[in-house]
C-alpha cells in the first residue's frame, strides 16, 4: 500500500505507478512510454491546465469565497493565461483563444472577445512580468463587472476636496484641458515616474462606460504609448474603487490585491 500524504491521499504520480503496477502484475506484462503516444499530449495537456488552477487557489486563496459563477469566470480566464505562458515553452498543445471562448460560453459562464482581448493586453504587459495573480484578479474581477476601466493617482486631500465639490478637477483640467489616466498596464510606471516618494496618495478606478466627457487616447509625448486623458471633470459616480495607494515589501507601488 502506497504511503498516503498528510491529507490521507496517495499522491497523484503514485496512483499513476499503481494503475501501472496494477495491469503490469495482473497480466504478466511491462508497459513502456510509447505505449501511451496516442494519449500522451491529452493527458500532459489535462496535468498543465489543473496544475494552472491549482497554482491559481494557492496565490489568490480568497478566490474560492466568491459566488460561483464570478468564481468560476474569473478561474478560468487566469488559468488559461497561465496556460498561455507554460504551455508554449513546455511543447504542450494549447487550443487557440476562440476555441477556449466557446469551451468557456458551456460552463456556462462567457467573456466577450473584445474584453478577454484587454485583459490579456494587461496580464502580457504588467500582471504576468511581476507574477502578481492576485493584482490581475481583482483587475478581471472589475473590468468584468464594470467593461474598460482606467486608472488615475492623486493625493488623498484632493479626493477630499472632490467629494465635498461633486466632481474632480485637478490642476491639468486648467492647464491643459484635461486630466491624466493610465490604463492597468501603465500605472504603476507613472507612479514610478512621477509620484516616488510621495505618501497618502490613493488609486482611483474609473470605469469608462460611466463618463460624461470624453476620453482620447493620445501619444502626447511621441513615445508610442497612448494614455488615456478626460476632457472634462471627473464625475465621482464613474469611480468605482478608491484604493490606498502603497508600496508594497519591496519597496514599489503595488496594485489592489482584494477585491
């Protein structure tokens, strides 16, 4: 008998060894590697896409305590861009980003495409490079229920101040005819580049469906970044998360890891 974890169960490969030991005895033979080609790449693909999961509940153990269905979305988005970043470099087989929307649509929960598309874009460019699971979840979370969202820092007086007057007009309002925002993938560079060492700054979420005034994208500085900018007041109704603001034990700004 196989010793059992500390959970009373055999472990996964040694239950494989069991089966195997199992037919091997039983039938006076001795199975090989090749004798499992034709369901290799299936079972290696089930073995990444759990193991995903399970990666995913061990870094955002608070995951599990949402309703199902939000639950269930918000799983099955992660664990497909974590499959999208091992699956490749361990030469599994990984169906394309449609069959895996249609695959999604009978658990029965579903993403638009154009939505899955911006948190992808995200996840490449910040989440995924920083390892940060828990910032990307509470970013899918909020772009699920609200569509687009941007994002803007500011001193928490200043919020004060725009809550008492019933919208936010910051100083570039003035003087430049609109107000900055960064999209998820941008912020924390802009906090980097121009709010170190400040304090008491807090991050608003905006969600762009709920503005009165229109947003461009604009590449202002020739870069090859386009950032989003308001062009008019913040109405406080699109505001949907107001955030302290931090570094996190590493010394950098860090985005929200709860939602």
């Amino acid at each position: 008998m196989k010793k059992k974890n500390d959970k009373g169960q055999v472990t996964l490969l040694e239950a494989f060894a069991t089966i195997n030991k199992a037919i091997e005895t039983t039938l006076d033979i001795e199975l090989a590697d090749q004798d499992f080609a034709d369901g290799r790449e299936e079972l290696l693909h089930i073995y990444c896409h759990e193991a995903c999961h399970a990666a995913l509940a061990h870094s955002v153990p608070w995951l599990k305590d949402l309703p199902e269905k939000v639950h269930t979305l918000a799983d099955e988005v992660l664990a497909r861009l974590l499959e999208k970043e091992f699956a490749p470099r361990l030469g599994l087989y990984l169906h394309s980003d449609e069959e895996f929307l249609v695959e999604l649509s009978m658990c029965p929960v579903e993403i638009e495409r154009e939505t899955y598309e911006r948190l992808r874009k995200a996840w490449e460019a910040d989440f995924w490079p920083r390892r940060d699971l828990a910032g990307m979840v509470v970013h899918t979370l909020q772009t699920l229920r609200y569509g687009d969202l941007i994002y803007h820092i500011l001193p928490r007086a200043d919020w004060k101040t725009a809550k008492k007057t019933g919208d936010y007009r910051p100083a570039s309002l003035e003087s430049q005819g609109f107000i900055h925002f960064s999209r998820a993938e941008q912020v924390l560079q802009v906090a980097e580049n121009f709010y170190s060492g400040m304090k008491d700054l807090l991050l608003l979420t905006v969600a762009v469906d709920k503005l009165k005034d229109e947003v461009r994208y604009e590449d202002l500085l020739g870069e090859g970044q386009f950032f989003p900018h308001l062009y008019g007041p913040l109405n406080l109704d699109a505001v949907v998360a107001v955030d302290q603001f931090s570094l996190d034990d590493t010394g950098k700004f860090a985005l929200p890891q709860k939602a």
